[in-house]
C-alpha cells in the first residue's frame, strides 16, 4: 500500500503503516547519526534538555554532504541504520516516533519500536541526490562541530520511504523473504 504522510508523525498515522508499505514523507525531519545520537542521550543521561523537540519528531540517519552554490543541500543518503541502535531505544522513548536509514535493526531497537507506537523506514541506499532532490530547506541546529554529522531540520516533500519495522512488530527484513519464496 501506498501513504503520504506529513509530520509530525503522530501514532495515529504510525498505526496506519505495516511492514513493506510505500511512503511519501513530506515535513520536517531532523538528521543525526551515531556522535550526535551520543550526545543527545548523555543530555537524556544528565537530565538536560534536548536541542530539538521529540515528540513525534522523525530522524534521518544522514550526513549530508555540503551544498554547491544554488543547492539548498548536498548529497543526503541514508547511512547504516544500526550503528544509531545503542541509542534508538532511549530516543524512542523520550517520544521519537520515526527514524529512516538502511539497514536492519537490533531485537531491543524492535521491541522498544512496537513499544513505543514507533515505526523503521528505509531509504534508497547510494541514492543520496535522490534523497537531497526531496529537500525543501535546511537548517543547522545544532553540533555544527560535528560537520557533516551535525543536527540539521530539514523540510522535506515527497520523500520516497518504505516501512521495515512497524508498531505491530512485523520487520520486513525478517518476514520479507519468506513472502518472496512463497510468491
């Protein structure tokens, strides 16, 4: 099935999506991989706040690489989802309701999805100016030493996704070549 959905990523719209689904995001998102994820769970740890809003906020595990004159971003494709797993279940729980990268993701990272009402997009891996093509504007928040790596909002339109892991806890990595085979 196909969606477009426009964030904030409320539950409502989570609950609307299975493992496999084709999704158009179009809104903000945020990018951050594993040295900011780091960072914002030691803020979590300390009990400080947060340098962007959680709640049903979506993160794209990207590094974006600096605009050209003209461009409004550089190449944005996903990066592997699995190294941000060490911190996805405690953003997830602070009432992060999406994330998008490539990859699988760990058992705690799945359990703490379906716990949370959360949902696991994949992006189109070695895609990265198909993905900037999508971007309407971006910002940098925060951690501007961190480069590339840095926090950015981004506004995106019609950014092609699809669903891996969903709140019901079915995984498409998991399930999806059984249902090939058995096509």
């Amino acid at each position: 099935m196909e969606h477009r959905i426009t964030t904030p990523l409320t539950r409502e719209k989570v609950r609307s999506l299975h493992a496999g689904d084709q999704v158009l995001l179009s809104g903000v998102i945020y990018t951050a991989r594993d040295a900011a994820h780091k960072r914002l769970c030691e803020l979590v740890d300390k009990g400080e706040p947060l340098p962007i809003e959680l709640n049903d906020a979506v993160i794209y595990y990207a590094g974006p690489t600096p605009a050209r004159p003209g461009q409004i971003i550089g190449s944005c494709g996903p990066t592997t989802s699995g190294r941000m797993d060490a911190y996805a279940p405690t953003l997830l729980h602070m009432g992060l309701r999406g994330m998008i990268g490539k990859g699988s993701r760990s058992q705690p990272v799945c359990t703490a999805i379906q716990e949370t009402g959360s949902v696991y997009f994949a992006a189109i891996g070695g895609a990265g100016a198909l993905a900037a093509a999508c971007v309407k504007q971006a910002e940098l928040i925060c951690y501007e030493d961190l480069g590339s790596e840095a926090i950015r909002r981004l506004v995106v339109e019609d950014m092609p996704l699809i669903v891996v892991v969903d709140s019901f806890g079915k995984d498409l990595y998991q399930d999806g070549p059984e249902l090939y085979r058995n096509r």
